[in-house]
C-alpha cells in the first residue's frame, strides 16, 4: 500500500489540490498499523527517505523557520517605540530561562534539519538528472528557484554573523558591558547595542545584502511549500506565487528599515 502510494507521487511530480488530506490519511494508516503484520523498516523511516517525505521535511521546517523570522521582526520593531520598550522586549525574553534555551534548541534543530534534508533532495535530483541537462537551466524556472542552495548557504553565514554580533558579542565585546535602567532596575541596554552595531555603515551593508538573499529564499520557499503540501493549483499558483513575494518583500523592507533608520539618523 505504502509503495502505491509513493509511486503515484513520484509519477505525478508534484502534488495536487486533495493530495495533503491524501497524505494525510496514508500517513495516519502508516503509523497505526499493527507491528506484526509489517517486516522491514518502519513505513515512517520509508517515508522519510522517499521524495514526498524529504520535501514535506523542508516545508513543515520552513514554516516554524518563516514564523521565527516574522515573530523576530515584530519584537524587532519596538525599536521604534524608544529604549524602554526594546529593553523590555530583551529583558522578558532573557527572564524566560532555561525556557528560552529549550526554544533555542529547538530552532536550531528545525534549521539543522531543513539543511539536512534540503541537501539529500538536492543529491537526489543530482543523481536522477540525466548528463544532457547538466549545463543548461531549465527555462521558466525564477532566478529565485535556480539559486535556493547558494542564497540558502549565504543565509547561514549571514545567520553565524548576526549572533556573533548581537547574540555572542563577538564583533563588539563592549555590547555585552551595555547596561540601561528599566522600571528601576539594571537591564543589559539591547537598545543600545542595536544603535551602536548599526552606526558602521560595512555592518549596514552586510545587512541589507544578507537579508535581500534571506528574501531571495523566502520568495521562492514560501511558493514551494504550498505547492509541496498540496496547497494550489493551477488557477491558485499565479496568486500565491504574488502573494508569496509581497510576504517575503514586507520582511526585507521591515527589516532593512531598522539599520537603515540608524545610519541615517532616524533612530538614535
Ligand atoms: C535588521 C535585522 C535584525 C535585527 C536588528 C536583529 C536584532 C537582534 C537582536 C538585538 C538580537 C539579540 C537579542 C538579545 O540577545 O537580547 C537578535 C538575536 C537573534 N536574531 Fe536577530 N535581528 C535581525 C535579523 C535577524 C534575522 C533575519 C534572523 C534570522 C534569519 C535573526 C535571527 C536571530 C536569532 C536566531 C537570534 C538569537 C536569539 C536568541 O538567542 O535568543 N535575526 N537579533
């Protein structure tokens, strides 16, 4: 059952419509049914190791991905509400603890994930594309969907640097010796620290340049996803696919508006 399955999927290429709740349902049948009756591997590693299963891997992961990256700019944007309200903003997220770790664990274990997975379906097409097409890009595909893994591996790099800059204070040890009063008492000035890694215009500019390639990502991950879950059609596709780089440009501009405001003034 679970062959036919998979079998109907790699010959469809791609998802339709009704094939979520179809999946769905396989994969409710897959892990209930009794032990005894199977021999092999489990259907859920099998699962995991066919193409359907990898790509479902990439999109589940890529949504928590997506919500942190929108969650991030939301708390981000306190910013413009003055001092008290960033530090407060960094000083709740510290004054979760040992919770904050286990959120931390997590994210980096859903990236570490999607990167895994990511690359065995890109070893996969490699070794399932015939030599002919080697050279050559397939036409109609975006510059978004051609360059996924370089703009992906650039948004690591981009990712280490941000937390050796405001996470680790590797860039700016003086960032970890910030201090600011709220509500009477002493809080690390977040704040500050924000205004003062900004206020050097080659940090800017590795900024603006990493979080265009972080959107050069999402244009394209967000259209992908729905199309691997199922989630469009034909008369649906051109809609998500606007919709999809509206998200990912609201990001951009939200935000490269932070640094941006600092290098010129706006927010001192
Ligand atoms: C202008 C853009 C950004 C600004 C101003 C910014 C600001 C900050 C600040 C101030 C912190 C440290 C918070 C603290 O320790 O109190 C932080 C941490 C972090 N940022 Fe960003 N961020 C930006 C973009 C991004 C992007 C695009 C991503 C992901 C793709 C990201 C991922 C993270 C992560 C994972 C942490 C570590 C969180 C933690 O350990 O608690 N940031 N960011």
């Amino acid at each position: 059952m679970t062959d036919v399955f998979f079998a109907k999927k790699f010959t469809a290429g791609c998802l339709t419509e009704h094939s979520l709740a179809e999946l769905m349902r396989t994969f409710t049948v897959m892990i209930s049914a009794p032990s005894q009756s199977r021999s092999g591997p489990h259907p859920i590693f099998l699962w995991l190791l066919s193409s359907i299963g990898k790509k479902t891997i990439v999109a589940l992961t890529g949504i928590v991905l997506l919500a942190f990256v929108a969650g991030h700019l939301a708390g981000n944007f306190t910013i413009y509400l003055g001092r008290d309200w960033l530090n407060w903003y960094a000083a709740h997220l510290q004054s979760l603890g040992p919770m904050l770790w286990i959120i931390r664990l997590f994210l980096l274990g859903v990236l570490v994930t999607h990167i895994f997975f990511t690359m065995l379906l890109w070893h996969e097409n490699q070794a399932a594309r015939p030599k002919k097409y080697i050279a050559s890009d397939p036409v109609g595909t975006s510059v978004f969907a051609r360059t996924m893994r370089l703009s992906g591996l650039v948004v690591l790099a981009f990712i280490i640097f941000h937390l050796a800059h405001f996470t680790v204070h590797l860039i700016n040890p003086q960032f970890s010796h910030m201090e600011a009063m709220l509500d009477g008492h002493q809080v690390h000035d977040c704040y500050g620290m924000v205004v003062l890694g900004f206020s050097s215009l080659p940090v800017v500019i590795i900024y603006v340049v990493g979080l265009f390639l972080l959107t050069c990502h999402l244009s394209h991950g967000i259209g992908s996803l729905f199309q691997t879950l199922g989630l469009t059609n034909r008369r649906l596709h051109k809609m998500i696919e606007l919709a999809t780089r509206v998200i990912a440009w609201i990001l951009y501009f939200g935000y490269i508006s932070i640094p941006l405001s600092i290098i010129t003034g706006i927010v001192k």
